[in-house]
C-alpha cells in the first residue's frame, strides 16, 4: 500500500484540502495537528522525489525560508511538531496542457508489433526509447508495455523511459504494481 494514505483531510475554512492524486496548491498545516503533520510529511516525500522547486512561497514558524535539502536535513522525519508550514506546492510531474496520450486504437495497433511473441527485451526497449519521443502513454499503457518485459531490472529501466511521457502521473500507482518495494525505490531514484 505505497503512497497511500488512509486519511480523508477536510479543509477548514481558509485551508487548502489535500488530494494526494492532486496536490497542488497552498497550504497552511499546523504541524502539531496529526492530520495537518500528516500532508506536510506528504508534501515533503512528494519534494524528496520531485525537488524542492516544487515549493515556493515557504514559511516555517512564520518565517521565510528557501527549501533545500541543506535546509531540510532529515526530512521529513525531522519536519518539526510544532508550529506553521506554510507552502505553496505546484508538481513537476504533468506533460504540457495540450499533451494527450496514445488512443486506445492507436496503442492497440502499436501493440501488436511491440508484443509479439518471443521478442527480446533489449528490442522493446529500443522501441520503448523510440516511441516515447514522439507520444504520450497513460500509466495503464504504460503498465501492459512493462507487463511484456521478462526481467525486472528491465521493466525498471523502461519505466525510466517511460516516466517523463506518461500522461496522468497522478496514476503512477499503476505501474508500481508491477515492481517490488526495491524496484519502486530504484525507479524513484532514478528519476
């Protein structure tokens, strides 16, 4: 159950809710409130993984400061208890507004030529590496390409390629399915 939370975060009156699958947008958390403590150890994973220049706007305990992993050493499990975080948080993980992915049709056909049988791996990823500079997959796509692929380590890399294309990133629980826990975290460090 990566990435999930089982927390359902109403927004009080001024407050922004937290939608893990959108996360964008301003937040003011106590952090000595669990559920506010909660989206801001959230939302420091989150910059972990996309970089601090997914937060801007930042004050702790009413002061401003710059996010950096010099500055937040030990993050998110030295996040302070006590006092305001305020931030606001906008992520690098979303292709261009006028991006759309393959259709159902058009993957289909691309299918059959990627999945046939007795195809080895370093082919599909030649074709993986081709066909992401040129087109958008969604996660589930995605995920049926790394179905395809023998080996883990190799399902890994193609995710790698893969990532920067895929359409609906908020699904990437999609394609974690496919690896395991050391897998997902190689993927994440190699991001």
């Amino acid at each position: 159950l990566k990435a999930c939370a089982f927390v359902k975060v109403e927004a009080e009156e001024g407050k922004q809710s937290y939608n893990p699958n959108n996360p964008n947008g301003r937040y003011v958390l106590d952090c000595e409130r669990p559920p506010e403590r909660l989206i801001a150890v959230e939302l420091v994973k989150a910059a972990l993984a996309q970089g601090w220049k997914t937060w801007s706007d930042v004050k702790l305990r009413e002061q401003a400061m710059v996010p950096s992993d010099a500055a937040c050493r030990g993050w998110p499990d030295a996040l302070p208890f006590s006092g305001t975080l305020e931030l606001e948080f906008q992520t690098s993980l979303v292709p261009p507004v006028d991006a759309a992915p393959l259709t159902e049709a058009q993957f289909d056909r691309l299918w059959r030529y990627v999945n046939y049988e007795g195809a080895p791996d370093d082919w599909r990823l030649t074709l993986i590496e081709g066909l992401v500079k040129v087109a958008y997959l969604t996660c589930a796509q995605a995920a049926e390409v790394m179905a395809s692929l023998t080996w883990a380590d190799e399902r890994v890399a193609a995710a790698v390629v893969m990532f920067p294309r895929v359409w609906d990133p908020q699904n990437l629980r999609v394609i974690e399915v496919m690896l395991l826990d050391r897998q997902c975290d190689e993927l994440y460090q190699s991001l």
